[in-house]
C-alpha cells in the first residue's frame, strides 16, 4: 500500500464530500466544524489560565512577565479574574462540544431526507456519526493549521519541530507500509493496521516529548525566558498532535465507510457495498465445481478405485454450513463413505469451536 497514494485519494474524496455538506448544509456544517475548533481553543485555554494563577499566587510580587499589565496592588484582582475565566473556558468547551453534536444531528436528519437509501441506515444515530466524523475531521485539521500559526508567532524553532517530527512520521510511516497489503496478515504493515488507533498515540506520546525537550532546552540555554510563552507552547502543541491524531483516526473510520457516506452525502448515488476480497476467495475455492473436482481427485488417489467417484451434496445443518459426502461406487469392494467435508463461512466459525472444545475432552 503507498500511502502517499491513499492519502491523496482520501483527501480529494473528503474534499468533495465537504463541498456537497458546505452546499446542501451551509449552517450546520460550519457550526459542526466552527464548534470542534472552538472546543479544542477553550481548552487549551481552560489548562493554560490555571497554571498562571498558580505563578501568581506562588510568587512573592507579580512575576516580570506579567508586570506589562499587573500591578502589585491588582494582584488578586487577576488571580480571580484568571480563576473565573478558566470556570468560563471549560463550560464553554461542554457547551461547544454539545452544539457540535447537536449540529450533526441536525444536518444528518436533513441529508437523510435527501438521500433515497435512507431505509438503508439502521437508525439516525449511524448517520449522525457519520456527519459528526466528517466535521470533526474538517475541525480538527482546521484547528491543526490555526495552532500552527499560533506556534510559528509564539516560537519559530518549535514550529520547525513540530513541522519536521511529522513530516519525519509519515515518511516513516509510508516506508513501513509500502509493501503491505491491506488485510494481509504478516509483517510490520500489518501490525501498523491493526493497531493503527496505538500507534497514532504513540506517535502523538513521543511527539510531545521531544516538544518539551525543545521547550526546555530553549529555557536553559537558548535565551527563551517567558514561560509563559513556554506554558502556551506546551499546551497548544500537544492539541496539536492530538488533532493530527482524531484526524488519521476519522480518515480511517471514514474510509471504511466511504460507500456508506457517499449514499448519505450524494443524492444520486445508492449504497452499494464492494465484496470483500476473502469472501470471493472463499467463494472461487469452495464453489461446487472447484470441490467436487477435489473430492473426485481425493478418489481417484485412493486404491483399487477404477471406476468415477459418487458425490452428493446435502442440504446445510446448520443453515449456511455446506456438506458434501464422497463415496465409492456401489461396484466396488468396499462401498461406503470416505470423505466428508464441511464448509463453514467466517460469520460460522462458533460450530467449529464448540466441535474443537468437545474432542479436545475426549
């Protein structure tokens, strides 16, 4: 799988599923989208205020970098000021977090009367998902480009490094993936895909600390002297790294969805799920032809068998489980059954361990 490939095709589907949303559903849209980057904003906020009323109050005096708007005498005043605001970023944060919801839900149920596969979607809490992950995903890169300019005005070095470590991850990432086929399961492809959600906070986990060490090594011996600054930094870049994160998270959940959000988004498409890779597999090699062919050659392997071998086909016990039964002609020595086979699909697989329990205690 090439992921510069992928990523390209994905990002130019999302586009266009957002310019349908941005026509069809111009006002809950962007309330979705505005709310997920004013959610992520408060909180940086409702972190960031805390941490400087506890400088204010654990400092004799008022620090020198609070001294351009604090008085001595007003001390107090900015340490409850600082104390309401951050009660006031966190409420807003719920407040912005349930609109974003409420927001989805509204544009879901509008599209789901456009669409004619409404009858399709299990409920509207599948298609309210579905617009939720679409917003949320346009939120959280449009917050990744806020926070970075955010970083580049606060410090320059630290958004050359937070620039390059991701730039360095999907370069990396794109290398243990390029030879890895999707639902393969062997290798370090494989592994990256099934613990895909991990390894994006991983990602994110040593992200953030090689961000604090650049931030401390900028105090000790860089000259950097606000930690106000600092503390800002701190915070809005590991917002940073976790919105990277929802991002590649919702391009897979979306991705796995796409025929689904295309019958949701554009009106004149129908749902139409591709088969499965495995399932048509299964189905060329165990067709009736391909196992009749086996069981015969089965019987011709067998010894003293002249004559063309008798197979029969009974009806499924239990339903969507095939069995076939091979014999020898009534003509020959010893008439009777030698082969039987049974065919389970995946979604049957319980049989098949409830007979593997049982003969294991036998």
């Amino acid at each position: 799988m090439h992921l510069a490939a992928e990523s390209g095709r994905y990002l130019a589907w999302i586009f266009s599923v957002a310019r349908v949303l941005f026509r069809e559903e111009p006002l809950h849209t962007a309330l979705a989208i505005a709310s997920t980057v004013g959610t992520r904003i408060s909180r940086v906020l409702a972190f960031f205020l805390p941490l400087k009323v506890i400088i204010l109050v654990g400092t004799d005096g008022v620090p020198r970098y609070f001294r351009a708007f604090i008085e001595p005498d007003d001390k107090m005043f900015w340490v409850a000021l600082f104390s309401a605001g951050t009660v006031v970023f966190y409420v807003t944060s719920l407040v912005l977090d349930w609109l974003s919801e409420r927001a989805s839900r509204a544009g879901s149920a509008r599209l789901l009367g456009k669409t004619s596969d409404a009858r399709l979607f299990r409920d509207q809490e599948e298609a309210a998902d579905l617009y939720q992950n679409i917003c949320g995903a346009g939120g959280a890169l449009a917050f990744i480009a806020v926070g970075l300019v955010g970083i580049l005005v606060l410090d320059g070095l630290l958004f050359l490094t937070i620039v390059g470590l991701l730039a360095g991850q999907y370069v990396v990432t794109t290398i243990l993936l390029r030879h890895h086929v999707p639902g393969h399961p062997g290798g370090v492809g494989a592994f990256v895909e099934r613990n895909a959600r991990q390894y994006l906070e991983f990602c994110a986990s040593v992200n953030f600390l090689v961000t604090f060490g650049v931030i401390l090594a900028g105090l000790l011996y860089l000259g950097m002297d606000n930690i106000i600054i600092a503390i800002l930094s701190m915070l809005l870049s590991r917002q940073i790294y976790r919105s990277v994160s929802r991002f590649a998270q919702s391009a897979l959940k979306l991705k796995a969805a796409k025929t689904t959000v295309n019958a949701l988004v554009f009106v004149d498409r129908t749902l139409q799920k591709p088969p499965r890779r495995d399932m048509e597999r299964f189905r060329r090699l165990f067709s009736r032809q391909s196992r009749t062919e086996r069981a015969r050659a089965i019987a011709a392997a067998l010894p003293n068998v002249t004559e063309p071998a008798v197979v029969d086909w009974t009806d499924a016990q239990p339903p969507d489980v095939d069995r076939v039964f091979l014999w020898r002609p009534e003509s020959s020595a010893d008439s009777g059954h030698h082969v039987r086979e049974r065919v389970y699909p995946p979604k049957k697989d319980m049989p098949l361990q409830q007979e593997h329990y049982l003969f294991s205690h036998c």
